[in-house]
C-alpha cells in the first residue's frame, strides 16, 4: 500500500483545477509512464515557447492581443512546469532511504 505522502502528483488538473494523484508501487505501469509521457511534452512545449518568446518580446510593433497571448501560453507553460517540479521533488524524496524512527 502506498503511504499518503508517496502519492505522485499528475501533470493534469481533475475537475474545477483540482490536483490529481496516482497511488501506486510501480512506476514502470502504464499510468505512470502516460505521466511521465506527458510531463516530457509539457516541458518540452515550455522550452520551445521560452525559445520564441524573446522575438515578441523584442518586436516593438507587437500587438496588444499578442503580448496577452504569449503572456498566457507563458503562464499555462510555468504552471506545468511547476506542477512537473513538485511531482519529481516528491518522487525522489519518497525514493530516499528513510532512517527508522528512534
């Protein structure tokens, strides 16, 4: 049985943006590879969104509606990005050794 605090955090939102979490012991099994699959698109996605920003940015004749654009797709992009972070930070705390309880 997997403990509270081994829940890995997934890298999407259930309804009404809750966090979604995946009880299980194997992390070779089909839905933890999906959310390793997923993850890896998500920060790939924010690489190449980082990569493109600066040329909006830079353009003085960006629109007003573009900058809003890119400022969302920056903000979705950093969401996934720190939800990929904290599930990682979980996934090797709960992979280190625990010292018995004196």
């Amino acid at each position: 049985m997997t403990a509270p605090n081994d829940l890995r955090l997934l890298p999407w939102s259930g309804p009404d943006g809750k966090s979604c979490y995946l009880s299980t012991d194997d992390r070779g099994g089909y839905m933890s590879r999906l959310a390793d699959n997923i993850e890896s698109v998500q920060l790939g996605s924010a690489t190449e969104l980082l990569a493109h920003a600066p040329e909006t940015l830079d353009d003085q004749d960006a629109a007003l509606e573009e900058m809003r654009r890119l400022a969302k797709e920056l903000t979705g992009a950093l969401r996934d990005v720190l939800r990929v972070a904290t599930s990682r930070g979980h996934l090797l705390a709960a992979s280190e050794p625990r010292e018995p309880a004196h």
